[in-house]
C-alpha cells in the first residue's frame, strides 16, 4: 500500500513540477523530453515538419482569430460555435433564424459561403534572430525600432515565396528573439454545419468561463481550393481542398490523468510581466474596465429579454463585450487565489539574489509603473467608451474622417474601408438602445475620472438620466446615428449618397452634437494622457525586454517559452479534474444527463431542443456513450490556453483529435498572467458528443462518412 501511494505521489509531483510555469510552445521547439515523459506517444516531427506531411497541416487560424482543424480529406472544418458565431448570424433573418434553428448542408451543394472569412496555413518556422538584430547594437528608441524594421523588410524582401504564400516576422520574448513564418492563406470558406444556439451556446453568458459546462460549442465550415488545390477567391468552380494530413477523431473513453496536447493560435499572454504590473492589473486596471461593462450588459440584457428582434441583432455584440467583462472578474479572483503578486515578488528577489544586477531593472520598473498609474486608469476608462457605445464608436470613425478630409489624406481605399465598417455596425445597430448605453458610459466615467483628465464643463454628465434625454435628442437629428439626413439621405437609405457630396457631409458632421462630444473627449484624453502612458510605456518596453533577457540568462533551471503573440503554438497537459476552493472539487468530465439537469424550458440560455431531450430520454446514443452510459460533454485539462486557442484541437498522445478546445475554467482564467497548475483548466467539447449531434441529432450522417472515426 505504501509504494502504491508513494508512486501515485510521486507521478502528481512530477505532473506539478512539469506544468509549474505553464507552456505554449513555437512548435519547432517543443520540450519533447517532457511531453513524453507525461505520456505522448508520437514524436516532435509528427507534430511539426516543415518538409513533409505532420499535425500541422491539419492546424488553420479561422478568420483571423480562432483556430480550426482539418477533420477530413475533403477539407472539412471544425471550430468553435463562437468563431463562426458572426458567420452564422449573418446567413440569419427573423424569418430562418440559424441562430436557434442551426443549419446543416444536406450536401455540399448546400454549403454557404462566407466571403471574407480566411484560413492560415503555417508551413514553416525559422529563427531568424541573427539577422533581425544585425548592427542593433547600442541603439535604443526610434533608432532600434527603425534598424529592426529595415532589417526586417530586407529579410521578407530576399525570401522567395509562392505567390499564394507571405513572410511575417514575430518578435518573441520581448524582442530578444525573432522568428519568421511562411503563411498559406485560402480564402473560399463555406458553412456546412452549426447545432442550435441551445446547444452550441448552452448556458450562454451564466455558464461562460465556468466549470461544469454543458456547451456544444462547436461548428463546421469547408476549405475550398481552385483545381490546382491551391487558394482562390470564392467561386462556384472551386473544389474542397485536399488537404497534406487532416485529423483521425478518437471517441475512446478518456480517463483522469491522459496525455492531452493543445495545438493552435494563442492570442496574448504577458506571464513574464514584474510583480508592480500584475498588482496594477489586480487592483486598478481590470476593475476599471468591469464597471463601463457592468453597466452596457444591463443595459442591453433588459431590451433583449422583452425584445426578440433585438435579441438577434445584439447577440453578437452582448456576447462580444460580456466576455471579456467575466474574463477580468476571474482573472482578479485567481490572482488573488494564487498570491501571484507575492509569488513574483519571491522571484524577483531570487533572481536578483543570484545576480544583483538585476536589482536595478526592478526598481526601475517598480517607480514606472507607480508614476504610469494613474494615466494608464485614465486609458483604461476612456478606451472602454467607444468599445461599448456603437453611437461614440460612429463619432470617432466620422471624425477621423473629417480630419482625414481636412488634412488630405483621405483616399479612396480609406473612404472604402471606412464604408465598410459603417455598415457592419448599421446593420445591428438600435439608436434607441445605443443612446441608453451611450449615457450611462457618460455618467461613470464623469464620476469615476479625476477632474485633471475630464473636458471642461463635464461635470454636466454626470447624470445618466439627463445624459440619456441629451443624447435621444442630438440622435433624433443626427447623421451618424440614421436620424439626420444629408445630401438628401441617411446612412441607412444609402450610404452611398451621404458620402456623394463630400463638402456638404463634412459641413454636417462638424455641426453634429455627438461628433463635438467625443471629439472633446479625444481632445482632452490626447492632451493629458496619451503621450504620457506612450512615454512611460515606451520606457517599461525597453526594460522589460532587458528583465526578459536577465531571467534567461539568470534562471538556468527553468525553460522559458515565448509569450502567446497569435502565432502558431502547442501546449500540453492532462485530463484532470480541480479543487478551487475548499470543500469544492470538480470531475473532470460532464454529461448528457447534466444538460438536462441545468434545462430550463424557454429559457435563452438553458432551453433545451425537444428533439435532444427526446435522444436523452430514450437513450439513443449509439457508440457515443462512454461506460457510464451517457454521453460526455465537456471535459476539463491542464493545458495552458488563451484567447485565439478556441477552436484548437485537442489530441491525445498519439495525435487523434479528442476534443476541441473553447474555454477556460474561471478560477483559472489569470492564465494569461500567471499560470497556476492547481486551478488552471482548458475546456473542451468532447468528440463524442460533438458526433453524437451530428449523427443522432442532425441526422448529418453523410458528414461523419467523410471522417476517420477510432472507436
């Protein structure tokens, strides 16, 4: 007994130890000593070549954004139900709502195409460090940065790429480093599949970031390629991609303490930032950013409730502003949890106990950002404004125009594009609504921002009430919010002519109320605030690029991956269950039988689909149940993940797709900042309930004949 639990001590220990700092690693430079150590079965070549066929291939940034995966030789996709989310909605009316209904292609002659949407292919990496910095010695400032720059483009430029390919070179540990990545854009991306908002988004904003989950955040888009298989814009003569390796989908049961690898696009981590920064978050700039969104999601929350055309239209948008809102409010909580402030502040002392040099980059960093303070909290209220009001949003995009008219560097490109985002926001955009919204941000950032950084007179808007007669009343003759018109129309009638007669358009928007609002308040941040964070932050850069070289270079047993900067990344973990808080411990695996205990009928976020609770009730899952008899859901792992990891592939230790990744577990959720492997979880979507709905519930079965199912 004694040597039973000493090994199982011993396996936790090592687990613990591997997984201390986390881990999102560039492919090419995985720790494959460790991943096997911890069970994976096939080699760090399988998972990255850039010479041959590997998991890579099989691995695509969706959209900019999101990660998807290739689960078939037909180019078939799989993401997130939230990274197709704006995809879907945009095939949606009142009348075929996919959003409730969901969509599925009865064949791929009814695939739906999604003009702009892209897929990134990464076929190679190569550290290119040596000639990035070449001849930056000694300089600093605009000089270092023009020298890089210049080096940089003579690098892109003296690569000789496919036509359908481009360079990008990524700075990676704050600048010590760079890599370049040779990228295969395909742009012809149709939708082949979405379950219902109630399984997709089950639990919507209640369950969001949180552990157990229900959702079934999954949906299915298609790769499609010109005759050569190469990319093309969208054309009814393109055909499915074949793609170089797609993905085997295992539906074995998983067990507590399996091998998991997460392979995608990280968005931005920052886990090496000094312990005055992490307690600035902490305390002053997340619990800023919450208040501005606590008071817009109640604010939209109560018209959506009552209001289904609204509901539609906002959804997107609710969805959008609210995660992050979450996000901040778990990130202060693990902080808080898991001592990250004191932790780092026992580290630092370590390292400058080890090199005394060190000392001095603290201190330095300590005093930048204590004077940085209270400009950067004017930054983090005054740039909530437009994120949250669509009606200041328009005011900053019409001004910059006039300006841009004014000092004559409009274009046509820049007029295109500037059409272009009026329309995305027009089309879902409720003036009413917006106008509550819009005064109610007023109001608190009139009461929350000392005097220095506010506009002259603004004390008048510290009434929300009065600020929301103010703005209805300057909306209902606007031209930027479709109430004014100008050039005999309005932006909703056609946008086109609003812009037919510049003159007389820039006329309007200089007399517009709105427009004169937030250009006080640009005016006003501009002259009190914006040079002086740039400034700070300029100097905080250049040191903490200096602390990032010290750590390396001071700290000899620890491995030191590059933050989350949107590129190509793998981390690893295993299936594992959590203990949060005291008395609460967690399974690392949901089911079927919890979605209907979370049901709710008519509820927005926990209504049910009959024809779900019908398959629940006479247990019609096939080989999908595992050998509890239910169908798994979602499941919980240590891998370290971020934003931009929704939609990754979760594998297994021989590289079978096991789930897909798309949330995080909200205790652990300051990931970003500081990993902690007691409370850090990755969410998953498990295989088997994502082709359990495909199969028994969409009836989709010419889908699953397409994929390489392990059972």
């Amino acid at each position: 007994m004694k040597k039973i639990l000493l090994s199982a001590f011993a396996l936790s220990a090592v687990m613990t130890l591997a997984q201390q700092y986390g881990g999102m690693w560039i492919p090419t430079e995985v720790n494959e000593k460790e991943m096997k150590e911890l069970g994976m079965k096939i080699s760090a070549k399988d998972i990255f070549d850039p010479n041959k066929a590997s998991i890579k291939d099989a691995v695509v940034q969706f959209d900019g954004g999101c990660t998807a995966e290739i689960i078939s030789p037909k180019g078939l996709l799989l993401t997130n139900h939230h990274c197709g989310y704006d995809n879907i909605q945009s095939h949606s009316t009142v009348d075929n709502d996919l959003l409730t209904n969901g969509f599925w292609a009865k064949d791929m002659n009814g695939e739906l195409p999604n003009p702009g949407v892209t897929v990134d292919f990464i076929t190679d990496i190569k550290e290119v460090t040596g000639q990035i910095l070449s001849g930056t010695q000694g300089l600093s400032g605009k000089e270092l940065d023009a020298k890089i720059k210049q080096n940089t483009d003579a690098y892109i430029t003296s690569q000789k790429p496919e036509s359908y390919q481009k360079i990008s070179v990524k700075p990676m540990y704050y600048g010590n480093k760079y890599y370049a990545y040779v990228i295969e854009t395909y742009k012809d991306i149709r939708l082949v599949g979405a379950p219902p908002s109630a399984i997709g988004k089950y639990g919507s904003d209640t369950d969001n970031w949180v552990w157990p989950r229900h959702t079934g955040d999954f949906s299915m888009f298609r790769i499609y390629a010109d005759k050569n298989n190469k990319p093309a814009e969208y054309s009814k003569d393109n055909i499915p991609y074949t793609p170089k390796h797609f993905l085997p989908i295992s539906i074995k049961d998983k067990k507590e303490d399996d091998f998991t690898f997460v392979f995608g696009f990280p968005g931005r981590t920052t886990e090496y930032l000094p312990a005055v920064a992490v307690e600035k978050i902490m305390t002053e700039i997340d619990p800023a950013m919450i208040s501005v969104r606590d008071v817009t999601l109640k604010t939209l929350d109560e018209k959506m409730r009552v209001d289904n055309a609204t509901r539609i239209k906002y959804a997107s948008k609710y969805a959008r502003i609210s995660n992050a809102w979450k996000k901040w409010q778990g990130e202060i909580e693990g902080l808080k949890k898991s001592n990250a402030v004191g932790k780092k502040q026992q580290y630092e002392q370590m390292l400058i106990a080890k090199n005394p040099a060190i000392k001095t980059t603290v201190d330095n960093l300590n005093r930048l950002y204590q004077e940085q303070a209270p400009y950067a909290l004017n930054r983090a209220y005054y740039s909530e404004l437009p994120r949250n009001s669509e009606t200041l949003a328009l005011a900053s995009l019409f001004g910059s125009y006039v300006e841009a008219v004014e000092n004559g560097t409009s274009s046509q490109k820049s007029l295109d594009n500037l059409k272009s985002r009026l329309s995305e926001i027009y089309k879902d955009y409720e003036s009413g609504l917006d106008a509550k919204v819009t005064a109610k941000v007023l109001a608190l950032y009139a009461n929350k921002t000392p005097q220095q950084f506010l506009p002259s007179g603004f004390d008048n808007y510290k009434d929300a009430g009065q600020n929301t007669v103010t703005v209805e009343n300057w909306a209902k003759n606007s031209v930027i919010t479709g109430g004014g018109t100008v050039n005999g129309a309005t932006v909703y009638s056609d946008i086109n002519k609003v812009f037919a007669d510049q003159n007389t358009l820039v006329k309007a928007l200089k007399n517009d109320p709105l427009i004169q609002l937030y250009a006080n308040l640009k005016n006003t941040y501009v002259k009190t605030t914006q040079d002086k964070v740039t400034a700070y932050q300029t100097e905080i850069d250049a040191l903490q690029k200096t602390f990032m070289a010290q750590q390396m270079e001071t700290d000899k047993e620890r491995k030191f991956f590059p933050d989350a900067n949107s590129t190509l990344r793998v981390t690893y973990g295993k299936v594992k269950g959590s203990n949060p808080r005291d008395a609460v411990t967690y399974g690392y695996q949901t089911h079927l039988a919890g979605v209907i205990e979370k049901y709710i009928p008519g509820d927005y976020e926990f209504n049910v689909p009959q024809k779900l609770i019908s398959l629940y009730n006479t247990k019609d899952y096939g080989v999908y149940k595992d050998k509890s008899g239910d169908v798994p859901v979602n499941f919980t792992a240590t891998n370290h993940t971020t934003g931009g990891n929704s939609g990754s592939p979760a594998l297994d230790a021989y590289g079978n797709l096991i789930g897909l990744n798309f949330d995080r577990q909200w205790e652990g959720t300051m990931s970003d900042i500081n990993y902690d492997p007691k409370l850090c979880r990755n969410i998953m979507v498990d295989t088997k309930y994502i082709l359990f709905v495909i199969d028994k519930y969409a009836d989709a079965k010419w889908l699953l004949n397409e994929m390489k199912i392990i059972k």
